[in-house]
C-alpha cells in the first residue's frame, strides 16, 4: 500500500497544471490564425466546412492535387476534422479556441498516460513514474504540438494507451487467476485505443498487425494461446468498429473501396518521386503524374494509382531507393535548427530531442539488462522508425517514438541521480531494486 498517495497525487497535479499552463502560453503565443499551406490551415478550413454543413470538403481544389472544390474528401483524418467541427459549431470559427482546448485536453492527458505507461513498467516505481510524467510535460515539442491544430497530440495519447493496453494483455497471460472479464475488457480497451489512433493518424495500422502477431506469440510461448486468440478477436473487432464506418461512407462516396483515408498513396508515390534523387525533401511534394491511362476518377483510385507508382520508382530503381530511405535517418532523427523551419520549430526541436537524446540512448543501454521488461517497447520504436524512414519521414512523425523513449530518459536520469557523490535525503524508490517481472519467458 503506498502511503504517500496524498503526496503523490499533489506531485501528479503541479505536473499537470504545469503541462496545461505551458500548452496555454504557447496556444496565446500562437494566436487565432493559421499559415498558409500548412497542414493546421487544412484542418482548420475543412473543420469549418463540416460544421457548416458540407461535410468533409473544401470550397475550392486542395492539396495534393486531386482534391476538387465542392467534393467529398477522404485525405484527412476524420475524427480530428470532427474534433475541429465541433469547436467552430459551438463558438464560431476560431482557431485559437481550438488551440486552447488542445492545450488542456493534452497537458492533461498526455502525463497521465505516460504516468500510467510508467506504472505498467515498473510496478511499483512511484517517483520514477512521476519523473516520465513530469519530462512529458515541459517536453518542448509536446508543448508545441499540443497547442496546434494538427492530429500528433491526441495521437500520441492513443498510442502510449494502445501500449499500455498491450502491457496490460501481456501481464495477463502471466495471471493464472485472470479472469474472462478481465481479458475481455483489456482487450476491448486496447481495440479502443487503437481504434482512436487509427482515426487520427491511419499510420498506426502497419504497427497495429505487427503488435497483433506479437501479442499472440508472447501467448503462445506463456501457454496462453487460447486466451490471446479471445483477446485479439475481440481487440480487432472493437478496432474494425472503429473504422468499418468510415470504409462504409468511403464506398458510398466513390462507389470503391478505400480502407480510411487517401493519404498513403500519396505518400508513397511522392516520397519515392526521382524529383528527391538520393536526397529526400521533406517539404517538396512531387506534382501529380500527367501519365495515368486510365485517369483516376476519385479519392479512392487515385490513392491505389500513385501507390502503384510509388512502389514501381522502387522496383525500377531498388539502388537509388536505398540511398533515399538512408537519406530519410537524417529527417527523421534531426535534432538541430535550420534555415528552412521557423523559429519556434527550431526552438522546440532544440529544447525537445536535442536535449534529451543522450539520457533516451544511457536510458536504452541500462534497460539491456533487463530486455523482457521493455522488448514490446523497443519493438515499437523500431517499426514505427522503419515503416517512415522507408516512406515518408518528417520529424513530427516521430513524436509517438520520443513519447516512448522519455520512459527510458527518466530511467537514465535516475541512475544518474543515483550515482552523484552527494546523495540527498530525497534518494528512494527512484533507483531502489524491482521485482524481476519479465514480460516474456
């Protein structure tokens, strides 16, 4: 029984009103407007669009080309424009408002569930859960990104859930008193999270098949392969019901098939375009091919064309796509300023990643001793790292990966801590020993 709850709770709030407060500053500093040509303009119009009754299109021809005025779109996410709708219907068109309330349901959020990801690590570690709490909280580009309009906060939420979730499952098969209810509603849980994610980025999808084979294999060799068959039935059903609806409007919209949204194709095609050479550009688009026979008529086939396309320039060329996704490690893990981001960027780059990459990399070797603790997280970091270096990396689509790895920059931090020569009376549970509680035999 922990009987310093009262304090801890008292620590847990000053961490999150401390997280809402610096979201808030930057939402203010960022004001009630959006650059043009940005992804935060996309939303914010077709947020507008829909709580005026449209529905998801814009009034004139949008990015990246094959989105005509007055059309349905499928291109971005659906439940963050809903989240936007929502705003502009009730208080007007607003961005700053939108911000806001960004800011707060993310500075909330946000901590508590790298709180609760931190307690299914380390059972029992009340002030190391409180530190990776805290570091999510003044993380710069957290601070950024939870005052944009834009999908990566409330994605990295559903994410760090998601894991959690799965933590949970894989706790489970370890339980032989675990009960059906108990399995049914971590399974539905983990659906759930997913399922959110899927909505807001559908980037998780990949990640998601992969963690279901994981899932089921750690059951396996646990003799808990009936109990993972029931669970991940039911995870993928909650997470189907989650995007069934969206596949079902995409059909009666285009009378095609189209999984969620129209963005993949895309993605692929432009990021592998020769236009790059072996030198990926992040912020250059590759225009739309003009040799299409037959020329696509909607969303949903133009996304299947140009990933055709995208997969024939690496086909055709396999050498120079090497060189381009080795080119990709460079934006991906960028951690200095430059000329061609804005200042704030550069700021939050700088005082995000920049800083915290030494203990993230100490924090990753002192975990090594203890590798079945923390194989599903390592695991996530690698694939979600891979899957956009060999596609499309920018650094914002690395943001879930740094969520993960502030847990093993908190664990170096307290070792660190550990080893100064002046030791305070504070020194405790931070670097105490843990109970072995590998995850998988």
């Amino acid at each position: 029984m922990n009987n310093n709850r009262p304090l801890t709770t008292t620590i847990l709030i000053v961490i999150i009103l401390t997280a809402v407060l610096l979201r808030l500053a930057t939402a203010f500093y960022l004001g009630d407007s959006t650059a043009p040509g940005k992804d935060e303009t996309s939303y914010s119009e077709l947020g507008a669009r829909l709580s005026e009754g449209y529905g998801y299109s814009f009034g004139r021809p949008w990015y990246p080309g094959f989105v005509p005025a007055n059309t349905p779109t499928a291109h971005w996410s659906f439940l963050y424009t809903g989240f936007v709708a929502g705003v502009y219907a009730l208080f007007g068109r607003h961005p700053l408002l939108v911000r806001l309330l960004s800011a707060v349901i993310s500075g909330i959020l946000l901590p508590l569930m790298l709180y609760r990801l931190s307690h299914r690590v380390w059972p029992g570690r009340e002030k190391l859960a409180l530190l990776t709490a805290a570091l999510g909280a003044i993380y710069a580009y957290f601070i950024l990104f939870g005052a944009m309009i834009q999908t990566e906060a409330f994605f990295i939420i559903a994410v760090l859930w998601s894991l959690e979730r799965s933590l949970a499952l894989l706790d489970l098969y370890r339980t032989p008193t675990a009960t059906v209810t108990t399995y049914l509603w971590t399974a539905v849980t983990l659906g759930i999270s997913l399922g959110l994610a899927a909505l807001l980025r559908q980037s998780i999808l990949p990640w998601a098949v992969v963690l279901f084979a994981l899932l089921l294999v750690a059951g396996w060799k646990q003799q808990q392969l009936q109990a993972a068959l029931s669970s991940l039935f039911a995870a993928g059903l909650t997470l189907l019901a989650f995007i069934l609806p969206f596949t079902i409007r995409n059909y009666q919209v285009y009378g095609d098939f189209l999984l969620l949204n129209s963005n993949a194709g895309y993605a692929m095609y432009s990021a592998q375009h020769p236009l790059h050479g072996t030198s990926f550009q992040a912020f250059t688009p590759a225009p739309l091919p003009d040799d299409l026979d037959p020329l696509p008529q909607n969303e949903a086939q133009w996304d299947r064309a140009l990933m055709a396309r995208g997969l024939q320039f690496v086909t055709e060329d396999p050498g120079r796509y090497a060189m381009l996704s080795l080119s990709r490690i460079v934006d991906y893990f960028m951690f200095w300023p430059a000329r061609e981001t804005s200042l704030v960027n550069n700021i939050g780059r700088v005082l995000s990643f920049a800083i915290f990459l030494p203990f993230m990399l100490y924090g990753l070797w002192l975990s090594l001793s203890e590798w079945r603790r923390y194989w599903l997280l390592y695991a996530f970091i690698a694939f979600y790292s891979l899957i956009h270096i060999l596609t499309w990396a920018m650094i914002r689509y690395r943001l879930p990966v740094d969520a993960v790895l502030l847990l093993f920059a908190a664990l170096a931090i307290a070792d660190l801590y550990h080893r100064l020569p002046v030791r305070w009376q504070l020194q405790s549970s931070l670097t105490q020993p843990v109970e072995q509680r590998p995850l998988v035999d």
